[in-house]
C-alpha cells in the first residue's frame, strides 16, 4: 500500500526490538469477543487510477454549476476564486500542517490569522474577530450563547430574514441549554416589526443583512432599541461580499457579527466546507468563543504570534469554557484571506459593484415579465420574486434545460402555502449577459 | 562562528516579511475583473460611503508573501510530527485532486435533488463505510469537527432520554484523563459534568465508575483508546454497567486509528462516538481545519439524529432537509448549515478507497507498531508513563528530568532545533509532565530512528547536569525563539491598526 512505508522485514526488525511476536500481540488489550466478530465487507486496496476513476464516475452524475447557467444563492455563492489562491492554500506547509500550538514553528499560519482576524474586523466595521468558526450558521448560534453569557438571559429573537438554517442550527442548540429563541415567521416582504417585539427578558436580536430573501435594511434604530432594552444586536452575513458595497453592521450599531465567508473561500462544495465569521467589540472580548491570535514578541524582541486568551478555551477550562470548538476552519479562512489580499480595497468594492449591476441587469429583465414581481425593493445580489407559479415545479422545469434557475423558498418553508411561488435569484461576476437571457427567455416559456 | 547581522533582518532561506497592512499601495489590486455594467442602483440608503481600509498589493507581491509565510511554518509534508492524539498523517494529494472535480466542488447545496444524485451517493458512500467498520446502524454526517461529534452524541443521548422519561438525568461523568472538549461539550448541552479518577495503570477504574452510576447519571464519555495511548480492557463491562444503570456509552474516536478495521465498536457496547475524518482518514488539518466529525448511533440513538439524512429512494437518493417530517420525525433538529462538511468527505472517500478493508488495517497495525517501538526505543533513557504494550501513541513522564533543571517543554523546545514538530507536552493532565508521542503509520522507521537518536541525545544531555542553559534557550535555530505568551494575553493585540486616518471618504475604486 502506498501510504504506508514499512516493509516486511523492518516490522519483524521492530517487532524485535518491542519483544513481540507480532503485530497482533499488540492488541491483546482489545476483548477477544469483539475481535473474533470483526468482519468487514469493504473492497481490498485500490490504486489511484482506479480510485480516481470510481469517484469520477460519482462526480459526473451531478450537474456542476460551471457547466449550466445558474443563479443559486439562499447563503452560498458562486463566485469566481484566483488560480492563486488555490495554489497558495495548496502548500504543503499550511495544508498539512497542525493548529499552530508550538508559535516557534507556526508563525505563517499565525501571521495568516492575525491578517485574517483584521480583515474581518475591517469589512465587518467591528473592532475584533476570532480565527474563525464552523461556519456562518453554528456561529450564529455561538454569538446567541455569547449574548445570553453576557445580559445573563435566558432568550433571544430572531428575525424572519434570518437564512432557516442559521436559524435552525440556533434553536436546536439553544434548546439544550433552555434557551428560549423567539422565531419570527418568513418575512418575504420585509416588513416585520422586531422594535415592538422586544423585551426585557431578550438576550439579544438576530437580523441578517443582505436578508435571506434579500432586502438591504438599516438596522440602526434598531440597534438603538435593542441597547435601550438592554439586549445586543446580533448581525448575521452570508454574502460577505455585499460588504464591498454596503455599510457594515459594526457601523449600524451591531454587538456581535457572524457570517459565512465561504462565498469569498473557494468553491461551494456542495455547502461545506465553509468559515465562520465571528466579530465584536473589544469589551466582549473575555466572552468570545474561538481561538484568537495575537501580538508578541521573542526573545530576541523580534514580532511574533502567538495563540492567546485561550484561558476561554476547552483546552484550559474545560466545562467552563465559552465554547467546546477545537478544530475550526483555518484552512478556509485562509482560502478568505489569500482572495481578500489579492482582491485589495479596489477590487474588492469593485467585485461587489461588479455582482451588484448583474443583480440588478437580471432584475430588470426578470421584472418585465408577465404575473412576475419582485419583492425586494433593495438587494445586493439576490433578490426575491413572486412567481404565478409554484416556483419547485419551475426550478425544476428550468433543470431540464440546463439552467439552474434559482432556490425555491419553499425547500425551507415546506409548511408556508404562501411562499410556493416565492423564488430567490442570485446574480455574480460569474454570470454573463447571455446567461441572464437564456434564464429570462426559459422563465417566460416555463411560466407562459 | 556567531550568526551575522544582516541589513534585512532575514537569515539566508529565513525571510522575514511584514504584514499585507504594512505593504499597502493604494488602489492596487492582484485581481482584474470585467467591465462593470452601468446599472441605476437599489442598495437604498445601505450603500456605502466610506473606506474599507483594506490594503492593495499586486498577484506576484501577494503570491511571495504567502510563499514566504508559508516557509515559517512546520508540517507532515516536510517532517515528522508526532503530536500525540492529533493523527498527523501523510494526506494523499489524490484526495485534494479528487475533491476539486468540478462535479464535487462546483455544486450548489440547493440544486434540484435531481441535479445532485453523484453528491448524496458521496455522502452515503462515506457513511456506508463508517457504519460498517464500527457495526453502528447509523451515522449524522452534519458534524463539523470532533468537539460537534461529541456534541451531536450528547444531543441525540438528552433526546433519547426525554423521549423515555428520563429527563432528570442530568450528569455526565467524563474521565479526568478526557480531552478538554468531552466536558466543555457536556456542559454546552446543559449537562453537569462528574470526574471520575484513572486507576494506576493509566484506565478507568471500574470501581470508582460503579460508585458514581446513579439514577442522575446521562451518559459516560470515554475515551478508547485513551489519552494515555491504552485500550479500555473493561469497556465492555463498563458499557454493562452503564446500559444497566439507563444511561448511554458515549465513545469518543479521537484515537480511532488504532483500532480501525480491527474490531467493531458496536460489539463493545458503545452507543455514540464521533470520528473525526481529519485524523483517522486522512483529511488534512489546514493549520486547525477544516475537519469532520460524523457520529455513529446505536439503534436507540438513531432516530434522534440531525437532519440533514440522505435517504436511499429506489436506485437514487433523496434528502431530508427538515425535523419533524419524513424519516426525521424523531430528529432534534439541525446543528450546521448545509450538508455538512461535503469536501471532506470526498477527501475521506478518496482515502478509504485507495486503503481499502485490508490497507485500513494494515494502517492500524502499524501505527500500533510504529508507537511500541518508540516506547521501546525511548525507555532506554526515558520514563515511560504506563506499562505496555500502548496502542497508537506513547505517553512518557518527566522523572527522567528529576534534578535536571530541565523541563519537559525545554525538551519540546529542543526538538524544534532538531527540526522535529514536539510531541504534545503536559497532556494528559493525569501524567506528570507529559509527553504524548504519535506517530502514525505513514513514518517510515528511518524517520522513527532519527527522531529516537535526536530524544535519546536530548535525554542524556540534559541529566548531564551541564545544559541546562543551553536548552532553557531553545530553540535557536526556528524562525522565532520564545515568544512572550504572558505578554500577549496581558495587552492583547488582536488586530492591525492604521496609525493614521484611513476613514475617509470612499474613493472610487481604479
């Protein structure tokens, strides 16, 4: 087996050296019952024209979004990543290399951390970020337990533009930590009143913004109202890219931002693996989960990085701890970072006014056609339409050509008739003109 | 001969090299996109104003600075790392080719199920191989990591009980030998969390467990292998014990690659245990992740599982995105967005493939092999924790460095000059002065003599009695010496700030 650089002999030469007889005397600890029962139907060894071959066979089976016009959003995003990028994140030395606990030999990836960590603060508008999480929808969840950590409540509100699985991930954590988490019902329209709603019992608010089905609000008053009652304004981003374009939550009056920066990261992926966003002000520091970078010097007063804080860590405090994360998603946050430094200030506002003019060149067309209305009267990228028909059935109309048109709201809301007909389309720099009129011109004979 | 001075701070291949913050060209970018098409906008009163403060560099600066970052750093593509319970192995470049196919990494989460029948197949591919190497009936695939494994355990554990009457259950006992994630994660799942003590030889002692299975008890956590590298003898009394008690066994796989393809857990009794596909199938760390942490679940478990589930319909697959519907009516809900971590699993599946049954355990043996024989190796001047054989890591304490003055991380420090990545040091908590070696299956004994000559070395100069300066310097000879950890957490520095006003008004973006 090619992975495995023992031979023969040398395991008899080692066995030797042990005082064993053989490999198997090793495991003399393990119960001679579940030993004698251990069977396993898997294939033998295989080699890597043939392992390549078997998952080639398994990857043509899907429909790839390069090889369809596609307009897919609802909180990942296809963009365009630099050949750059993936090389970079391909060397081996940050690949396969561990979390960096020994900072003598693990300054690159510090450094990358530490740029990443600023990089995020910047775009949020917040004052400090953390190396990352899971993804957007678990940091949401984490940012929840933060603002219960530090109101010392015991409930939260979420908004109905809110993406359902960040959400979801958050009610079904909270739960087990008797935490309350108030759920507003989809809010296609964008119109819920969340000032009324809050109490004094609220940890915090959750809002997204662009909002799942699109919508640009300024949450400024209500981050007035959320201090006012004493509760924190949670800010979720899943399209960070529209923060090339638009004022960021830290601006606006957000406690904690968290997001999913996979849409900046690489490919999609079918969803994971992703990176979590989590910002926040500086006098919350002591709550945040997640490890953190920072600044130091060695002994010889050169700069340097370390692991810091990491008395919040599982490792240190155990059940105490402000969260049980080890591993997290540096690599992805460095497939961030590495997008975000060849993207610089200018192309960064650039790619974002770039995504934003196909959104609305898509919405333009789109609202010209008949029994067709778009809901949101601002978005970033994507955009919410009332369809005069139920809108699964048209995606999947649409799939039969090749065209991948689009994410039905009701694949999250299967229990809310009313958002049957609610579709949410996606433009980016990947999408051509020719794309959007192929689209347009299919959506008119599918709708017809 | 002392080390010159140089007029650029670097030292031949040691390049120094600042921050992106600090070779900022204004208005630069490393990457050129079209022609924006001139649209009337509908940001509304969100859009934007103000400088971001991001700094422009071109491809070629951006490309060497990340050349340059990434020559600071140690990894297994350029030397033995034998950081105990992290499963540093050699990850196969086959599998990053296969993960970026572009019918693998360029589809979209809510494509039409249709459209996406090669994904799910991945998906229940991988799952199909876990469930039968643990004999488990089902697996969640939506963990992210190991600590959401175990988080995924203990959520399915409090439904079950709930679902049984049995919600007072509201402890957990977890071994003080555990990670430091089995009671952070207990505690995140509402639990209150119970040490119980290892006994001499390195396990759990059956007797104190006993004594602290009561009605309140949920669940015990352990570790097999454990964090002092030793296979739990009683685990299958201990799950009697348990299952006897109405609570569950909840296995955590940290340490699975030493038992891979050698025995069933289900036929120890285990009711839950997470695998984390970054240690034992070889998906690569990353510098801290991405990793993927599916749990297998007893028949009792299973119903309780997060959705997403891919469901096999026919000769096709579907998914079930919801709880409460469908085959998930029993389900707690979801704990991540998506799929889970879909590119590591083809990564995995990329592995498992290329291993196959027999490679797995052949892998398992050797890696055993590989850590006996540096438990054999070493004992010559070092002192082993416990009696052996060890399973797949070997776990020494510092009496060897009695009235040396030197101290364990002195000895970690001087294996960096050695160019070897240090094993984990002052883990587990139960050993005094730990050293926790793994070296996985994929170090050839070339590179397991090296390192045993570079230790034994170390060993000998320190109860020489005449180094210890010399190794309370070390190292010597890395991009960096010590750093001043006290310092940094005692003002953090969290971030890079402009010394001056970078807030201005937007400018239009060239």
């Amino acid at each position: 087996m090619r992975y495995l650089p023992l031979s023969e002999p040398q395991r008899r030469e080692m066995l030797g050296a042990i005082g064993a007889a053989s490999v198997d005397e090793l495991f003399r600890d393990l119960p001679k019952s579940a030993l004698a029962s251990a069977k396993f139907d898997l294939p033998n060894t295989a080699s890597e024209i043939e392992v390549e071959r078997s998952l080639s066979i398994m990857a043509a089976k899907n429909l790839n979004c390069g090889a369809a016009p596609s307009f897919l959003g609802a909180g990942n995003y296809r963009h365009h990543t630099p050949a750059s990028m993936d090389y970079l994140i391909q060397r081996g030395e940050f690949l396969t290399a561990y979390t960096p606990y020994q900072p003598e030999i693990s300054q690159g990836t510090l450094q990358a951390i530490f740029e990443f960590q600023t990089q995020v603060a910047l775009i949020t508008g917040m004052e400090i970020a953390n190396a990352s999480m899971y993804d957007g929808a678990t940091a949401c969840a984490e940012a929840v337990a933060m603002a219960c950590r530090i109101t010392k409540r015991t409930s939260a509100l979420v908004s109905g533009n809110v993406h359902p699985h960040y959400r979801d991930t958050t009610e079904t954590t909270m739960k087990f930590l008797d935490v309350a988490v108030e759920c507003l019902a989809p809010d296609p329209a964008g119109i819920e009143d969340l000032i009324g709603r809050i109490s004094p019992e609220h940890a915090c608010v959750v809002v997204q913004t662009p909002g799942f089905f699109g919508h640009l609000k300024n949450y400024a008053v209500l981050a007035e109202a959320c201090h006012k009652a004493g509760a924190l304004l949670v800010v979720c981003v899943t399209e960070p890219v529209s923060l090339g374009a638009i004022t960021p939550p830290g601006h606006i009056g957000a406690d904690i931002v968290v997001g999913e920066g996979q849409s900046l990261a690489g490919p999609m992926s079918f969803g994971g693996p992703g990176v979590g966003l989590f910002a926040t002000r500086e006098k919350f520091l002591r709550q945040m989960p997640g490890r953190l970078c920072g600044e130091t010097t060695d002994e010889d007063g050169r700069r340097g990085w370390v692991l810091t804080l990491s008395t919040r860590e599982q490792h240190i405090r155990r059940e105490k701890a402000t969260s049980n994360i080890c591993t997290n998603s540096g690599l992805i946050a460095l497939a961030f970072s590495t997008h975000m430094t060849l993207l610089g200030e200018a192309g960064f506002t650039r790619l974002a006014e770039l995504n934003h003019a196909m959104a609305v060149t898509l919405a333009e067309k789109v609202e010209k056609l008949p029994g067709v209305k778009i809901l949101s009267s601002t978005f970033f990228n994507e955009f919410a339409v009332l369809l005069p028909k139920k809108a699964e059935g048209v995606v999947e109309a649409l799939a039969k050509r090749r065209i991948l048109g689009g994410v039905p709201a009701s694949r999250f809301y299967p229990t809310y008739p009313e958002l049957a007909n609610v579709l949410l389309l996606t433009a980016t720099e990947t999408n051509t003109a020719a794309d959007i009129d192929t689209l347009v011109g299919a959506l008119k004979e599918v709708l017809a | 001969m002392t080390i010159p001075t140089t007029a650029s701070g670097n030292r031949g291949l040691q390049l120094e090299q600042g921050l992106i913050f600090e070779q900022n060209t204004p208005g630069m970018s490393g990457v050129d996109l079209p022609a924006v098409p001139k649209v009337a906008d509908r940001l509304g009163d969100m859009k934007s104003t103000k400088n971001i403060g991001l700094p422009g560099m071109s491809e070629p600066d951006v490309v060497r600075h990340y050349t340059r970052l990434s020559q600071k750093n140690y990894s297994i593509d350029s030397g033995f790392y034998p950081l105990g319970s992290c499963t540093m192995k050699h990850n196969p470049r086959l599998n990053e080719k296969m993960a970026r196919l572009p019918g693998f990494a360029d589809i979209h989460p809510f494509q039409p199920v249709s459209t996406i029948q090669g994904a799910l197949e991945l998906i229940d591919t991988c799952a199909h191989w876990l469930k039968t190497l643990t004999g488990m009936t089902a697996v969640a695939m939506s963990p992210a990591a190991g600590a959401h494994g175990e988080l995924c355990g203990l959520m399915c554990i409090k439904s079950a009980h709930e679902a049984n009457g049995q919600g007072h259950r509201k402890t957990i006992l977890v071994p003080e030998s555990a990670h430091g994630t089995n009671p952070a994660t207990a505690a995140l799942c509402g639990y209150a969390v119970e040490s119980i003590p290892a006994n001499a030889e390195g396990r759990v002692d059956v007797a104190a467990l006993r004594a602290h299975l009561r009605p309140e008890i949920a669940a015990v956590m352990i570790t097999n292998p454990n964090t002092c590298g030793l296979f739990e003898r009683d685990c299958i009394a201990i799950a009697e014990a348990v299952h006897e008690a109405g609570a569950y066994f909840y296995m955590d796989g940290a340490n699975y690659n030493a038992i891979v393809a050698r025995l069933r857990i289900a036929d120890l009794g285990v009711d839950a245990m997470h695998i984390n596909l970054h240690k034992t199938f070889s998906t690569p760390h990353g510098g801290g992740g991405p990793g993927a942490g599916p749990t297998v679940l007893s028949a009792k478990l299973a119903p309780f599982a997060p959705v997403p589930m891919v469901i096999k319909v026919g000769e096709g697959f579907d998914v079930e995105e919801h709880a409460g519907h469908g085959t998930a009516t029993q389900s707690y809900g979801r704990m991540k967005g998506y799929h889970g971590q879909f590119g590591v699993f083809v990564r995995a599946v990329s592995y498992m493939m290329a291993m196959g049954g027999d490679g797995l355990k052949q892998a398992s043996g050797d890696a055993v092999l590989n850590a006996n024989y540096l438990l054999a190796r070493l004992s010559e001047e070092l002192t082993p924790a416990f009696e052996g054989p060890c399973m797949h890591e070997a776990v020494f304490d510092d009496r060897f460095l009695k009235g040396t003055g030197v101290t364990t991380l002195d000895i970690a420090k001087a294996l960096i000059d050695e160019g070897v990545h240090p094993p984990t040091m002052y883990f587990p908590l139960v050993v005094h002065g730990a050293l926790l070696m793994e070296p996985t299956e994929t170090e050839s004994k070339a590179t397991l003599d090296g390192f045993i000559a570079s230790l034994l070395h170390l060993a000998r100069k320190a109860k020489s009695g005449t180094a210890e300066a010399e190794f309370k310097a070390a190292p010597m000879l890395s991009p960096r010496r010590r750093l001043d950890e006290t310092k940094a957490a005692r003002k953090p520095i969290l971030r890079w700030l402009p010394s001056s006003d970078s807030n201005g008004t937007r400018q239009a973006a060239e």
